[in-house]
C-alpha cells in the first residue's frame, strides 16, 4: 500500500497548471512593474534595483516591438503602430529615469494598462 501511495504522489506531482503565453506575459509585466516600484519607493537606495528593473522593462518592450514587426504576427496594423510606438516610447523614458530626468510613472502605466488592453494578443500563441 505505500508503494502505491508513494507512485501516486510521484506521478500526481508531475501534473503542473499549464501556462499560456497570456499568463507568462502578464505575470512578466507584473514582476517588473512591482520591482520598479518597489525600488523607486527606496529613493537613491533603491537606484540599483531599479536599474536592473527599467532593464528588463525595455527588454520586455523590445520583445513586444519584434513580435509585432514579424510577418507573421496577424494584428491589425494599427495596433502593431500602437505597440511600437508605446515600445519606442518606454525606451526613451527609461533613458530619462535612468538619467534622473523623469520618473517612472508613466511606464507603471503602460504596464498596468497593457494586460487588460492588448498585450494578451501581442505574443503569438
């Protein structure tokens, strides 16, 4: 009986939630958005950190940018205009918060609006 109780648990811990590409986008924008604020709350302590998350914030936006440039990407054409626009945008303002210029309201909403408007379409399946 333990020998079956103990294949039971083996095979039933391989069954993991599947994640859609959806998921995966959306908890990538919300890891990064909670670690710029998080670091911007720290002030100049924080710098580093919110480096390190502004980086990965483009990064994220270059993905976004190159997927919807692909041929093969099927969105409107309007919406791809949109997304490199916003792509292009968060680069230039992540360049002013990392020169102290600005701060990083405006890519915390991008972000928090992006899951519910659109980005779930961005990456294709």
């Amino acid at each position: 009986m333990n020998a079956l109780l103990n294949a039971k648990r083996a095979y039933s811990a391989a069954k993991a939630p599947t994640r859609t590409p959806k998921d995966l986008e959306f908890e990538a924008i919300a890891r990064i958005t909670h670690r710029m604020i998080s670091a911007s709350k720290q002030g100049s302590k924080g710098f580093t950190s919110l480096a390190e998350a502004l980086h990965d914030n483009r990064k994220l936006w270059q993905i976004f940018r190159s997927d919807v440039t692909d041929s093969d990407n099927g969105l409107p054409e309007e919406l791809k205009e949109q997304i490199v626009y916003l792509a292009a945008f968060t680069s230039q303002h992540t360049s002013q918060v990392l020169s102290r210029k600005s701060g990083i309201g405006p890519l915390v909403e991008i972000n928090r609006l992006c899951p519910g408007n659109w980005c779930n379409f961005v990456l294709r399946p």
